[in-house]
C-alpha cells in the first residue's frame, strides 16, 4: 500500500507540470474568446478602413481584455476623433496621458480635440485657500497643529503658574496659540477628506446643470461635450461638477474621470 502511494507522487507532479504548460501555450482571450494581439489587429484595419466606430468597440474590448495601457487609450481616442465625438476623445487622449505623462503624441491630438470643439467652458480654479493647502504636506500641517497645540499648553501652563505681570502675555500667546491650532486642523481635514474627492473629468455628453441633486425645474446651464471639470462628490446617480463658471450637479453618467 505504501509503495504506490509512493509510486503516484511523481505521477501527480507530471501532471501538474502538464497543465500548467498547457494554460501557459494559450494566449491571453478577449471577451470574446479573440487574444489580445489579434483583437488590436482587428482594430488596425478597422481604422485604417474608416469604420471608427467599429474599431473604437474593438479597442474597448482589448481594454477590457487585459490589453489597456496608453498605446490603447491613444488609438481609442483617435477612432473618437475621427468619428467626430470629441468628447470621449479628450476623455481617450487624458486617459493615456495618465498612463504615459510624457506621450507626445496624445498631447498634441488632445490639443486638436481641444481647438475642435464648439463651445469650451473655463477652467476651475481653486481659491488661494485651496491652493495653499494643496502645496502644503499633510505631514507638515499636522507638524504644525501638534506644535500650536503643544505652544498653547505652556502659555496655559504659565497663565496658572506665572506672577500677574506676566499673566497678559500668557494669555496672548494661550489664545494665538490654540487658534493656529485649530486652523492648522481644519487645513488638515480639508486635505485628507475634502481635497482628494476633487477629480478632474470630462463631459461627453450634453450635462444640464441643476442647484440641487434634485434636478427639480429647469437646468441653469448645460455643459457641452469635452467641457473638462472638477467632479467634486457624487450623491447616488448624480454628480456634483466644478468650472470656471460655477458648480452644479448632472447626470452621472454624463461625466467620466479619465
């Protein structure tokens, strides 16, 4: 009984190396069961032939199959370039700037997008508080709260213990002290919960902007396709956006971060 358990050992690890080969032979599938090199062939001569449409499906499916990198993102947002949406391709080209910083090439098709489009809305911009705050570490302002707060304890400490000549001058310091304190803790909360919900993103559809999330009358403005914003919180299909202009909340689905 021992000798051919002894025997099935080698056995099972034959097995186990065959087919581990075996799954590496195959290559990667789409969701279609196509691999991903031969899915970007597809989409080559889909664009080259002029049907954009089909070939930006195509680079979705490679996207969604494993293949998506900034190469992908670019050629996607060529067959929306293409295809006159440009929207989705100022979205595209963002897309794969964020996987390439350094990607020429999406640089200057996004200018194009860009100069394209009909109507541009300006640019957000954060208030000199934000700006501050932003350039500020968290490490630092939280260095800066604990050394107020710690400032403000000795002025307290002297306060109680000091002769009345210097009971005034405790007294300022006590409250210059915990106020720098407590500022320094609100910059610090704005930058860890505030500041990072702040996303930029794109329109690629026409966005109504309403006041409330209730979307209840008529639409103060509507943003146009390729508008570039701020998309600052969400409240379950709605989305709070940011412009130069104003903020407002819209559809959701009507804005995308790249």
């Amino acid at each position: 009984m021992h000798r051919r358990t002894h025997l099935l050992h080698p056995l099972f690890g034959f097995m186990a190396w065959a087919i581990l080969l075996l799954c590496m032979s195959h290559p990667v599938r789409g969701s279609g069961g196509e691999s991903a090199a031969l899915l970007a062939q597809r989409a080559a001569a889909a664009y080259e032939q002029g049907r954009y449409d089909e070939a930006a499906q195509l680079y979705i499916r490679l996207s969604a199959s494993g293949g998506d990198g900034a190469e992908a993102r670019y050629d996607m947002g060529n067959c929306y370039l293409k295809g006159g949406d440009l929207g989705r391709a100022i979205l595209e080209y963002r897309r794969a700037l964020k996987f390439s910083p350094r990607f020429v090439a999406a640089e200057k098709n996004l200018a194009v997008a860009r100069k394209l489009l009909p109507a541009r809305v300006a640019p957000w911009q954060p208030s000199p508080w934000e700006a501050f705050i932003a350039g500020v570490p968290q490490r630092a302002l939280q260095w800066l709260m604990l050394g107020f707060a710690l400032a403000g304890n000795v002025a307290l400490a002297f306060l109680l213990l000091s002769p009345d000549r210097g009971r005034r001058l405790a007294a300022g310091t006590l409250v210059a002290a915990f106020t720098c304190a407590l500022l320094s803790g609100g910059a610090l909360a704005y930058a860890v919960t505030v500041l990072p919900s702040h996303r930029p993103a794109v329109v690629v559809r026409g966005a109504p902007v309403f006041p409330s999330p209730e979307a209840s009358g008529a639409p103060f403005t509507t943003l146009p396709p390729g508008s570039e914003v701020i998309l600052a919180a969400r409240a379950g299909d709605r989305a709070l956006v940011l412009w130069g202009e104003g903020r407002g909340w819209t559809d959701a689905a009507a804005v995308e971060a790249p």
